[in-house]
C-alpha cells in the first residue's frame, strides 16, 4: 500500500549493526518516508500506529544473489512478484542475476530494470554480466554497465571458466573499485554432477559433484584477485576446504569475501534419499562436516554476508526425474527463519550486520542509519517467534522449497522503505 503521510512504529527495540547494540524499546515517528523522530514514548493521534509484540527493528535487509527471472523467464518470476516474496522476507533490496533473455549486458537491460521496479517496495540493485551474452568468451562493457547502475559483476548461475577472462574482468573493475561475484564451481569437474560426491551418492547411484570442484574454483579465483589487486566474492560457499582458502586469503589481507546461502545451513546430501527435486541445487547440498564448518565461520566472522540464492522453477521443471530437474528452490520469505534456527548461537546483531552493513560494503552502497533526519528503510522482525512455514506465506510464483510445513524461529513482519509500508497479511502460527 501506498506509504501513510505518518506512521508510528510503537515499542520497538532498534538493531544497530555497525555498533552491534540493541536498545531498549522505542517509539519511532516517520512522516514522508523520512524519521522525524525516536522516543521512549510518542503520542501523535494522527498517526498510523503498527504494534507488534517483540518487535525489533533494523536497517532494511540486503540479498546479495536472487533470480526473478525478469525479462525473458517471467512464467518462473517476476519483479513483481519477486519483490512481493523479497518484501515478505524482510529483504528491502535485491541484488538480481544477470541470467535472463536477454542477458543483463547493457545500457537497455538496466533501464528496464529499473524503470520497471521503481514503484516496487523494494530496490533493485542489478549485477551485470560479466562476459558477453553470459558465454565466458569476451568481456560485457563493464565500465558501461558500472555507469548505468549494476552494483557488481558476474555470470550469476554460469560462473566464468575461463582464468583469463576474470583476470580481464579483475584488472577492469579495480579502475572503479568494481566488485566480481563468482559461483564457486569448476564445471569441468562438476559436469554431469547432480548431487555432492559421497556416501550418499554412491549408495542412491547419482553421479556426484566433488568438493574439490569448489576448492579448485576458489584457489583460482583467489589467487587471480590476487595478481590483479582486485576484489572478488563467493557466493554460496559450501565446503570446509573453500573456507580455508577463503580464511587463508582474508589472513594476508586479500579482498577476498563470501557468503553463504540458508539452505547449506540447514541442509545436507543425506537429504537426497527422497530423491526430492526441490533438494537439487547448485552448489549442491553438501555432507554435515561441510555444514558445521559453515556454522562456525558464521561465528568466527570468516563468511561476510547471506545469499538467499532465491531461484523459482515453473513446474515442468520440477516435477521430473531428479536427473532431468532444474536446479534452484525459493528462498526468500523463509530465510529469516531458517537462518535465525539454525544459527541460534550466534548473536542476533551479527546476523543483523551481515544483512545489513557488510553487503552495503561490499556493493560500496550508502550506510542506513536509523536516526532523526534519515530515509526510513526498515525491517521489522520478531527473532523470538516460532512459526509453521506453509504454503500461504510465499508470495513468488514459485512454490518449490522443502521447507514447507517445518517450524521456523524468527518472522518477519514487514518493510519500511521507498515512502511504502508493506506488512505481513498471512500471521504466524
């Protein structure tokens, strides 16, 4: 709905990521779109009142990597209804994959998306492909795209292959402190794969895709930014022995970063026995040591950020054979609740900064400051509350996910953002 001349946001305790502090609970007053100011207690009769019980509040959330597969695939997406799931996540800005017909190379590919999502609650923050048509031959103009509005670069689900073209792409976007974004996957290793190479694998007779394929990938990459002085990000981690690469690298102060997705938090290859095509992924669900190692670099500090890696499938993609299955399930209005249980150990500010903070430094966007004065982008979220996900809270087109029907910890409530107040209409359980 269209955002009210003044809204009250009553009792809610406010989430600082770059102080890591919570405060007591507070009232926040926004008139215009704009915070007029913050109190113990506001009394002002002409303003919409929202209460929520335990409500927090925090700058609005960041996703590094999502697919609304608009233009070209909108039967999957749309930006639409993408950014109807991302606002139902908490998400107030989306960074979107160049993967789409056509391909994100170009002035005319970034006016559309951005013309057409400005009325969307939620921003758009496109990555441009890094190579040409997305084929790893020849570099997209990367300068034109930096200019015209993409926030980092990459191939999205089709990782460049080739050493020497990301060296080009490293060596061009250091000019502008540009950002490459890489899918850590070796796909002369990986090809053919359909599930992470183990135990499992061998009893279910899938061919696997082995870790050193995202091992080889990261080395690589790593030692490219190296040479070129230049700054590169993993999404979708997945591995113990990446992690170390990655942990290696920050240590001689490489600008080396990564970020890592809800379900290689939650889930793993031993998953796979129910051959459900909503497990296939890319990376691929990897073995429980992997999701431990995970874990805990999420508490060391060692993974930057998250990636929902929201990638909707239509039907006839899905529901086949777990060989011919597109990769890719939702992942944006379960996020929050996925992560928020399964990193319950770790403290809530940390989480907040890694959806706030950290990837509006690696993307060199604004900092968003909730203080008197500043544009409201907000997220409101309860990181107490317990919930059944069903199929009533997806908003995407797409309604393949494995999470369907598990308890989650943590609800989302709703976005403040772009002069617009979106609210959950769909209550926890």
């Amino acid at each position: 709905m269209l955002f009210p001349m003044r809204v009250l946001l009553s009792q809610v305790r406010i989430v600082d990521p770059r102080h890591l502090t919570v405060s007591a609970p507070s009232d926040i007053l926004i008139v215009n779109g704009h915070i007029e100011r913050i109190a113990d207690r506001i009394d002002d009769e002409t303003a919409q009142r929202i209460s929520f019980p335990n409500a927090y509040v925090s700058p609005g959330w960041v996703d590094l990597f999502a697919d609304f597969g608009d233009p070209g695939f909108e039967r999957k997406e749309d930006l639409a209804s993408g950014c109807a799931a991302a606002a139902a996540g908490g998400f107030t800005e989306v960074c979107l994959v160049p993967n789409t017909s056509p391909v994100v190379q170009s002035k005319a590919e970034l006016d559309y998306l951005l013309h057409k999502s400005r009325h969307l609650p939620v921003t758009i923050r496109p990555l441009g492909a890094i190579s040409k048509d997305l084929e790893g031959k020849a570099l997209a103009e990367l300068y034109d795209l930096h200019t015209y509005g993409a926030v980092a670069f990459s191939d999205g689900w089709q990782p460049v292959q080739s050493a020497g073209l990301l060296l080009k792409a490293l060596e061009y976007v250091r000019a502008f402190d540009g950002l490459i974004i890489q899918l850590p996957d070796n796909q002369s290793l990986s090809a053919h794969g359909l599930m992470h190479e183990g135990i499992h694998s061998v009893r279910l007779g899938m061919p696997g895709i082995p870790a050193i394929s995202e091992l080889i990938q990261v080395q690589r990459d790593t030692e490219l930014a190296r040479y070129a002085a230049s700054r590169i990000h993993f999404t979708g981690i997945s591995t113990r022995e990446a992690l170390q690469v990655i942990a290696r690298a920050k240590e001689e102060g490489l600008q080396v970063s990564c970020s890592v997705t809800p379900y290689h938090l939650a889930l793993t290859d031993a998953c796979l026995e129910s051959y459900d095509t909503n497990l296939k992924v890319m990376p691929p669900l990897r073995s429980q040591e992997d999701l431990d190692a995970l874990k805990q670099a999420v508490q060391q500090g060692l993974i930057d950020a998250f990636a929902t890696h929201h990638r909707p499938q239509d039907i006839e993609s899905k529901q086949v054979e777990f060989e011919y299955a597109a990769p890719g399930m939702i992942g944006l209005e379960s996020f929050f609740g996925i992560m928020n249980r399964e990193l319950a150990a770790v403290e809530l500010t940390k989480k907040i900064a890694m959806l706030t903070t950290k990837p509006r430094s690696l993307l060199r966007l604004p900092e968003v400051e909730i203080s008197v004065g500043k544009e409201a982008n907000l997220t409101i979220f309860d990181p107490d509350k317990e919930w059944i996900f069903e199929e009533k809270h997806i908003r995407s087109k797409s309604h393949h996910t494995p999470f369907i029907g598990q308890r989650l910890k943590g609800f989302v409530y709703g976005i403040l953002t772009k002069n617009q107040l979106v609210l959950h209409n769909s209550s926890p359980q």
